[in-house]
C-alpha cells in the first residue's frame, strides 16, 4: 500500500510545480522539483500510482499527463500533483490556503 507519511508522520517531501498553478497544465510547460526525498543523487518518481522512473536529477519537465510523487521509504511520498490536458481549466495557485485568504483565480483555454 501507499503510505506518503514519514514515520514520524510528518510529510518531509515536497513536490513543487512551476508554473505555480494548480491544476498543472501540459501547455504550459510544466516543470516539476522534488525537494527533501532524502535520495543522494537519485529521485524516484511516482505516475499514476506506480513507481515510474528514477531519475539522476530532482526536476524534470513534464511531457504526459498524470498524477505525479515523488520521495522514498525514509522520507515518505510528496502530495501528488496532476497535470491535465484540458482544453480549458479554472487553476488557483500552487500553495497553502487559509480561510479568509485572498487569492487569484485563472480560467484559461
């Protein structure tokens, strides 16, 4: 099964996408970092719930659509981030949200 805490049931890995929207979009030319996997050298990375590819660098661009991870064993999995095809999409930024916040929404197509 998936288990994307740490033991000690903190989430250590981060998945950071650039552009900053969510949810990504291929046409945008979406880059994504895996930060804290702990990996020296070597990033696995998660598509569609399956292990995918291990990579020598932490960031790559993304040419599929999916559902991306990334981490390990020690350091748990990231929060998982999908990229879309869609021909239009409603996208809000790509970070913490409090209630009462202010933030900008996209409609884009």
């Amino acid at each position: 099964g998936w288990c994307p805490l740490s033991p000690a049931g903190t989430q250590t890995t981060q998945l950071l996408v650039e552009p900053p929207w969510r949810p990504a979009v291929l046409w945008d030319r979406v880059t994504l970092t895996c930060q804290g996997s702990g990996t020296s050298g070597v990033t696995t990375w998660y598509k569609d719930l399956q292990r995918w590819e291990q990579k020598e660098r932490d960031h790559f661009t993304v040419t599929e659509r999916g559902t991306y991870m990334c981490g390990g064993l020690r350091t748990g999995l990231s929060p998982a981030v999908m990229v879309s095809n869609d021909d239009l999409v409603l996208q809000v930024p790509a970070r913490a949200l409090l209630e009462g916040d202010t933030m900008t929404l996209r409609c884009r197509g």
